[in-house]
C-alpha cells in the first residue's frame, strides 16, 4: 500500500494535456496540478457519479485523454458504468481507482466486502480491454508511461492508505477551490468551446 498524494505526484510528469477528473479519490491533485485549467474537480457530487462524468467528457474531447482519479467507494454506487465504458470503447479514457478500503470522505466507514473485491477483475470482467492492479508505488510509477501510451480505455486499481478527516462534515476543510462555474469556464476555454 502507498499514500495516495505519493501516486499522483508520480503521476504529475506523465499528464500531459490530459483533463483530469480528480473525484473522489484524487482529491489532492488539486493542489498537485500545475495546469488547474484542465482540472475538473466536481466538488461533491452523489456518490457514483464521477465515473459517468469522465465517461461523458471522454465521449464528448475524442480527442483528448481523459483521467478519472476514482475511489472504490464511489466505483462501488454505479458499477454499471463499467459495462457502458467497455460498450463504447473509448480510446481516450484512463480510469485509475484509488481503493483505501473504506468511505474516506464520510468517516472511514468499511466498503462493503472491502478486503476481498477485485476491482481490475470486475473491469476486465464487463469488457475493459486493459486491467491493472498494484500494492506498491514503485510497480505503478514504473508502469504509467505504457499504461498511459497505448489507447484506453484502460482500469487501473491501485490499494492506498485511508486519509480520513475523521470531523464531521460541515467542519471539514475543502478541497474545491474553483466554484463549478470557473472549472467548466476555464475547461471551455482552453479547449475552445464557445460558452
């Protein structure tokens, strides 16, 4: 197992001009990215929908990679994405699932069956033509330049340490801060869509 900040600032030389959905799992990359203006942190949506997010904007930038930084937890309330992404195929679509075995953002609750479910075998399993699985940084830093080289989509799950702010909810610091307007805004612009 790893901390989660350490993969992604492996991953931080690797981005390129990727749109990257930070989700549930990725929430520290907002403060690792140095190009916010392809950042799209959703704040905090129902759990299960960033995965049909990212999903969506890869469909809609065919042209551009598209990461998802998910979680297991929120991977685990809309599972059926995974069939949906495997139907279309897009080849623009890179889906890394950070699993720390438990709901971090609501208070470390366990997800269900958390020591025993094989995220990679569930994607490949509803027709992800690419599946990994790593314990250990060293493994999946050494693997993202191949994992980010060839056509998506491609599942990626990756076991960390829970970084629970074990505080209720209205005392929490946040991790948004771009307002939903400014992130779309910015997104649009440097991708040349008229708003």
């Amino acid at each position: 197992m790893f901390h989660t900040e350490d993969f992604l600032k492996a991953f931080k030389p690797h981005r390129g001009d990727a749109i990257v959905v930070p989700g549930r799992g990725g929430k520290h990359w907002v403060n690792i990215s140095d190009q916010p203006d392809l950042d799209l942190p959703l704040g905090d949506p129902a759990m299960g929908g960033h995965a049909a997010f990212a999903f969506g904007l890869a469909l809609a930038q065919p042209k551009r990679k598209v990461v998802l930084f998910d979680s297991e937890g929120d991977l685990q309330m809309g599972l059926g994405i995974l069939l949906t992404v495997a139907e279309q195929n897009p080849a623009n679509f890179y889906h890394f699932v950070l699993d720390n075995e438990c709901y971090a953002t609501t208070g470390g609750q366990p997800v269900p069956n958390a020591k025993n479910v094989d995220y990679a075998m569930l994607a490949k399993g509803a027709g992800y033509p690419r599946t990994h699985s790593f314990t250990e940084l060293d493994a999946v830093s050494a693997a993202l330049p191949e994992i980010l080289g060839k056509p998506g989509p491609v599942f990626v799950t990756m076991k960390v340490h829970a970084d629970v702010e074990n505080k209720p909810i209205n005392e929490r610091v946040r991790w948004r801060t771009r307002s939903w307007v400014q992130v779309v805004g910015d997104l649009q612009r440097k991708l040349g869509i008229a708003a």
